[in-house]
C-alpha cells in the first residue's frame, strides 16, 4: 500500500527538506530527539546493546532499501495517529483550560511530529548515500 505511487508522491522528500547535503530538520533539534527516543534511540539501543545501520559504510544496497521503507511504515502509523487525535479531539465537546491545550499540544508535537520529522530526516540520509554512491532511489 505504502508503496504505491500516491504514498510515494507524498514520502519522496521535498527540494525544501534538503539543506545542502542534509536535511532541515537539524535544525529542529532532531539529532536531539533521536538520542532521548525510547524505543529506537541512541541511549535505548546502548541500553540493548543493538548497533545503528551504519549509513556510510554500507557496501550492500538491500539493507539501505529495507530501512527506507521501513521509514515510511514507521511515518504512515503516525501520520495515521496524528489523524485520528485529530478526529477524537474535534468529537469531545467539552471546554478546557488554556493549560489543558498547551499540554495535549506540546505531547501532540512529541508523539507525532518529531517522529515523523525524524523518518523524513533519515529517508534523506539514505537518499544522500545511495545517490553518492550512484545508486537509484525508490522515488526515481
């Protein structure tokens, strides 16, 4: 599904997302996020002894495209969370505290934008490294 032409259309990364040879996500504070993330993180993968793909020293194609897509499953279930936040919270009628919003908003941002920021930020990485290695990407 996540492979069709439409989902492609939306997970290639826009010229906008790139800053030179990275992406503008840095700039966010993603690599931030990445090292405090609970289930994939730098410290919870020390924690677990698991070692990063290692982008640049990866000779084989496979594991690159395998990661890639799993980028865009891991994007497409928040996305799908986002939505359905969004849905739920529009149906509840009932009136909160302008602290109520601040809270559910800022935990809003962290359970979903940051993640799929995080994906977006990745895909790029493997873009970068399959393109200086002369290879096609899964958009082209």
């Amino acid at each position: 599904m996540i492979d069709s032409k439409l989902f492609k259309t939306y997970f290639k990364p826009g010229k906008f997302e790139y800053s030179g040879r990275s992406s503008i996500y840095k700039y966010i504070g993603i690599n931030i996020f990445k090292k405090y993330l609970p289930t994939s993180g730098d410290f919870a993968y020390r924690y677990r002894c698991k070692k990063h793909l290692a982008f640049h020293s990866i000779k084989k194609y496979q594991p690159l495209l395998r990661f890639e897509m799993q980028t865009r499953k891991w994007e497409f279930r928040h996305l799908i969370g986002m939505i359905g936040f969004l849905i739920i919270a529009g149906a509840i009628e009932k009136h909160y505290k302008l602290s109520d919003y601040i809270f559910v908003s800022l935990l809003f941002l962290l359970i979903n934008i940051y993640p799929i920021a995080l994906q977006r930020h990745n895909r790029i990485r493997i873009i970068n490294v399959l393109k200086g290695q002369n290879q096609n990407t899964p958009y082209e």
